[in-house]
C-alpha cells in the first residue's frame, strides 16, 4: 500500500506543476493584453490550483 501511495503523490503533484505551469501561461497572455483570456479565468484558476495544493498538503 505505500508503494502506492508513494505513486499516487507523485501523480498527484506531476498534475499540481502542470497546473501551474498552465496558469503562468494564461497569466502571461493575460500580461500581454491577448484577445479571449481574463481575468475572470485567472481568477478560477488560480481557486482551482489553490484548492489542489490544500488537498495535498492535508493528506500528505
């Protein structure tokens, strides 16, 4: 069982960094003024990736 668990924390944070790295693209077009994105999006995002890295943090 802690085999798996080892795997399922990296799985979990491989998809935290992914998130991340997504959310830094958007905030970057969003710098750059580019049509279709805002701030509202950034906004869900940015609630989206918060509450993933609470869910890790509490149950690893």
């Amino acid at each position: 069982m802690l085999k798996n668990l080892d795997t399922i924390h990296k799985d979990l944070f491989k998809d935290l960094e992914k998130s991340v790295v997504e959310h830094e693209k958007l905030l970057s077009r969003i710098d750059k003024g580019k049509n279709g994105v805002s701030d509202a999006t950034s906004r869900e995002q940015h609630h989206y990736i918060l509450l993933k890295m609470e869910t890790l943090t509490t149950n690893f």
